[in-house]
C-alpha cells in the first residue's frame, strides 16, 4: 500500500460502528494494489487522495486518476458480490444503460468503474424538474428490462438470486418465517394475506410477462443523468430475477413523495411503453403492474439481508425488513 492509502478521509454516514472489510489492513492493502494493477492496464495511474464510504452492504472508494475523471472502487458483502459479474454482462448487453467496468473481480466481489457523472438526486436538488424527467426515466429503464429478456439465464450465471413469479409467494414465506421484528398481531395479519398472494402471482404469471432484472431499489440516488433525457443505471447489489413490473415499487413512491399521487399514472404508462406488444392489451399490462405493486415490497425486505457479516448488529435490518414486509398490506396506489 503506498503513502497516498495510508489514512485516506472515511464517510461512514449513519453507522459509525459498522463492521466492513475496510477495517482489516490487509484487505485495504490488497485492495488498493488491485486497484493500481487495474489503473495500469489501462494506461492509468492513481493521482490524489482516495475517498471511502463505508456502508454495512458495500465499500466505496473514490480514487482520484492523474489526468482524467475520478474512478470508483466498490467492494459489495458476500450476499451481494454477484454484482462484479453482473456488471460485465450488462456492459456487454445494454452498455447505452449502464457503466462499463474497468477491471471487475467476480471471485471478491470488486468492481472499478467510471465516474457516471451528476446523480439524478443532484440535479432534482439543483433544477427544477419536471415529472417528465421520472416519465424519460422509466421508459429507459423499461427499455433495458426488455432487451435483457433473452440474457435472463446468463444473468442467473452471473449469480443473481432468481424468484420466477410463481415463486413469489415462496419468497414471501422465507421472509416472513425470518422476520424476528414483527408483533404477533402483524405476523398474523401477514399470513391470512398469503392466500391471495399465491392468487396474484399466479394471475401475474399468466399474463406472460416474462421474467427479468430486477434493480429492487432503482430510486434517484442509484441513476446517474449526465445529461438531460440521458440516465445510466447503477448500483446493482440487490438486484433479482424476477418478474420485471415489481421495479416500479420503489421509483413510483419516490416521485410521489416529491409531485403527490397525480403522478402515477403518467409514470406508470412511461414504464409500460417498451412492454407494449406481443397481444397484451393495455388494460392487461395496467393490471399486470397493480399485482406485481405488491411483490416490489418483497425487493426491499430482502435487501436488509445483504449486509457485510457483522454488520448487521449496528443496522435495524430486522425492523426494516418487517416495516416492508407490512407494506404489503396496502393497496396498490395504482
């Protein structure tokens, strides 16, 4: 490790006892020189003081390169390193929606990668935008879903965790049966649901949407738009094969928050335009996205299992794994 890696400034947010892999000195040594040897291949070579950002579901570290644009070193926990290989086959398939690594260590879990520009929840704070921008947003999103269609095995290769639709109320059980933050009254509430559950993914499964990547948590900090109407999608840690619709759970909800409710539809129908096709009516593809509403919230109280090991003690994942599996509760919005 050189002089430059030495005591580098650490962002460690909200959990400042969380336990990463950033605290063993060998890990930060192999890391770096892993970096360097990466930089090298390309002709490059690290020019400042990195930056690291420590999380309890991934490592971050903005390296400084002399001559060009900062790059990135992400380092993602075991239940979530399939993402260095993910990578690499979206850069090869939809390289027009995504960053294209420079080095990436399936077997660790490592990925250097370009800088992607302005994040989308940077220009939302910055300009005023107009829910068109979400509507663009989707519609590329969407856009990416469908021409990986034909990639979903080579995905699954990868090591993306797959959950095909019929499947989802299984996924459900798992996670309920887990669930040590929820009262009994909640537990109870929760499993009287899980009839219709098997109900609507059976009813999702037969509308023939096939199955798809799941970013499960492709909100305005996870997209970079570089420029206007252009959006890269990154930070693919807990991604799922599984049915496409249930994306839209957690963007919808965030652009509610910011415009109010009176956005979903538009939003809704911008996501639906690439789906078009294939015999499926549009009152088919609308119910399709009420049913798969609800299974989105499954995305999300998985998520809190994709912690370094260790870390979980310093994060409520439990309480927010329970607090979203509560969501299912609610009806759809749309």
């Amino acid at each position: 490790m050189t002089e430059r890696d030495a005591s580098p400034a650490v962002d460690r947010g909200l959990y400042p006892d969380a336990v990463t892999p950033w605290e063993q000195e060998t890990w930060r040594a192999a890391a770096f020189d892993w970096v360097d040897g990466a930089l090298a291949a390309h002709g490059l070579r690290a020019g400042g003081d990195p930056r690291v950002r420590l999380r309890p579901w991934s490592v971050l570290v903005r390296v400084p390169v002399a001559g060009r644009e900062a790059v990135w070193f992400k380092a993602s926990p075991p239940a979530g390193g399939f993402e260095a290989a993910l990578s690499t086959v979206l850069a090869r398939r939809v390289p027009e929606h995504v960053l294209t690594p420079l080095a990436v260590d399936a077997d660790r879990g490592w990925s250097l990668l370009p800088d992607g520009g302005d994040l989308f929840r940077d220009v939302l704070e910055r300009d005023a935008v107009a829910p068109r921008a979400w509507e663009d947003l989707l519609r590329q999103y969407a856009s990416m879903q469908r021409a990986l269609v034909p990639h979903a095995e080579e995905i699954g290769k990868a090591g993306v965790p797959r959950i095909r639709t019929p499947e989802l109320p299984y996924s459900f059980d798992e996670l309920l049966a887990d669930s040590s933050a929820l009262a009994p009254e909640e537990r109870a509430s929760l499993a009287r649901l899980r009839p219709r559950l098997v109900e609507w993914s059976a009813e999702l499964a037969a509308l023939g949407i096939p199955d798809s990547l799941d970013h499960a948590d492709l909100h305005d900090g996870q997209v970079f738009n570089p420029e206007p109407g252009r959006y890269t999608f990154f930070d693919w840690g807990d991604a799922v094969l599984s049915h496409p619709f249930c994306s839209l759970w957690v963007p919808a909800r965030r652009a509610r928050e910011r415009y109010g409710a009176e956005v979903l539809p538009r939003l809704r129908d911008a996501y639906l335009e690439p789906w078009t096709g294939a015999g499926r009516t549009a009152a088919q593809l609308r119910r399709a996205v009420r049913l798969a509403w609800r299974f989105g919230a499954l995305g999300r109280a998985r998520a809190w299992g994709r912690l370094f090991p260790g870390a979980a003690g310093c994060v409520p994942a439990a309480a927010e794994s329970a607090r979203t599996l509560l969501e299912l509760l609610d009806d759809p919005p749309l």
